[in-house]
C-alpha cells in the first residue's frame, strides 16, 4: 500500500470511528476481500462505506424525532394553554366580575355607612338646634314670666297703696271723733251711733256704705280673718248688733253706747268673746302673680 492511500485510509477509519455507531459497524460482518494490488473494489468499499450513513441517518432521524415529539408536545402544550388560557379567561372574568361585586359591595357599604354618619350628624345637629330652641324658648317664657310678675305685682302695689290712703282718712276721721257722745241714730252734729260713725268716716275718704251694721256686713263683700286685719277694717260684735273701725296694734275705735263717748278698745275680753267678723270697704281684689306662662 502505498502512503497516499494509507493516509486515506487512516483517515477513513478515523472519520468512522468519530462517527456514533460506526465503530459497531464496522465490528459487523467483514466485507469481500481486497482486490489485487491490496486495493479494495469501489464497490466493496462503498458498500463499506454505506452503512455509517445509514446510523447518521437514524441518528438524524432519531434526532429528529425527539424533536418532533418536543415540538408536538410543545405544540400540544400551546394548544392546552390556549384552552386553558379560554378557561382562565373565563375565570378571570368570573373572578373580575366578583371582584366587582364585591368593589361595588363594598361601595354600597362605604356609602350606606357615609348616609349613616351624614343622618347622625344631621339628627345631632337638629337636636342640637332643638336644644338650643327650647332652651332660648324657656329663657324667653322665663323673661316673659319675670315681666309679667312685675306687672302684676307693681298693679296690686298700686291697688293696695290707693286703698290705704283711702283707709288713712277714714281711722283720721273716726278717731279725731273721740269724746263725743253716743247718740242713737246720729250721724254727727250732737253725736253718733256705732253704724253712723264708721259710715261718716268712709265717706270722708270718698267711699259710700250702708248705714245699719247687717247691711253693712252682708253688702260689703270683702271678708277679713281676724288675723288678717288692716286700719281701716270694719269689725262687728254681739250677732252683728254692734261695729267699730279697727286702727291696728289690736285696737279699734266705736261709739259704744248712751251715755258713753266715743272711745279706743282692745280687741279682747268680751269683745274678743262676741266678735263675729270683720269686712273691707271699697277694697279691689288683688290680681294673682301669675307662676307660669
């Protein structure tokens, strides 16, 4: 063999032998023997030299197959993420749509607790204000009851005042009569009688009574309790047979009887033991202090 031809062959086997499954190949049957010369028939060395390609082949399409089955697989995987990704679309708009809900829920909450806190602040304002109504309401009928009682109270002042300078003169008259005598039946000149002298006395301070001591008690409406006595009272004693005028401090003035002058007595003994009663002439009833509007 010569060099050529053995560097071809060293670098026939060496491709062989880098080729997978070729050293299994070559390891097989051993082809037709070498032609003369030690040189082997071109076919003989293409059958040789076929079946490495045949393994590079089935490796390729080995390969290959892999490969197809990654890709159909891949392909299988895309197509499943496409329906599932349809499903979870539609889970996605499920979970959308009750995120929603739950956003608008929540917002009818937020909102309803808004309105609640809005009609809180609305019902404490408004009670608010009714407080202060009724309170400037009851400061107003306060002030207007405080009014109104001075009124009263300055009208029955009056009332009382007018009717003691009226009383004033009727005791002054009555009492510049002492000493003079009893008379039945007079109403001055010689003398006076009990009814007369009360009778005079009102007169002169400008107030017309009875003459006769029943009428007197019965016509004259005004009563008077002992304990409320004022100058100028008429007090009656022995079944209403008798009258005098009281002038304070216990005391009271009268004609007592014939032979007697007119005198002051003590509201006691036997006056105290036949008194009946006592009435106020001309007297205006006081107008009551009003305690409430």
């Amino acid at each position: 063999m010569s060099i050529p031809l053995k560097v071809v062959s060293c670098a026939t086997t060496l491709s062989l032998a880098m080729v997978p499954g070729v050293a299994e190949a070559a390891a097989g049957p051993a082809g037709p023997p070498a032609g003369p010369g030690g040189r082997e028939p071109e076919s003989a060395a293409g059958a040789h030299e076929a079946p490495p390609a045949a393994p590079a082949g089935g490796q390729q399409q080995a390969a290959t197959a892999p490969k197809t089955s990654a890709q159909g697989a891949a392909a299988g995987t895309a197509a499943a993420p496409g329906t599932s990704g349809a499903a979870g679309a539609a889970a996605t708009k499920t979970a959308g749509t009750a995120q929603a809900g739950q956003t608008a829920t929540g917002g009818e909450a937020a909102g309803t607790v808004r309105q609640a806190h809005k009609a809180q602040q609305t019902g404490a304002a408004g009670a608010t204000r009714a407080l202060h109504s009724r309170t400037a309401r009851a400061q107003h009928n306060a002030m207007m009851l405080a009014a109104v009682q001075k009124a009263v109270r300055a009208k029955r002042a009056k009332l009382e005042a007018q009717w003691e300078r009226r009383a004033e003169r009727a005791v002054g008259f009555a009492l510049r009569q002492k000493g003079r005598p009893y008379v039945w039946g007079g109403s001055g000149g010689r003398g006076f009688d009990c009814s007369g002298l009360v009778q005079q006395a009102w007169r002169r301070a400008g107030v017309s009574i009875p003459r006769v001591t029943t009428a007197q008690y019965r016509r004259i409406r005004t009563k008077v309790a002992r304990t409320k006595l004022r100058p100028g009272d008429l007090v009656f004693f022995n079944r209403l047979a008798h009258v005098g005028m009281y002038v304070g401090r216990n005391r009271f003035v009268h004609s007592p009887r014939t032979g007697r002058t007119i005198t002051t007595e003590r509201l006691r003994g036997y006056y105290r033991q036949n008194y009946v009663g006592a009435v106020r002439p001309a007297w205006k009833k006081l107008p009551p202090v009003p305690t409430s509007l």
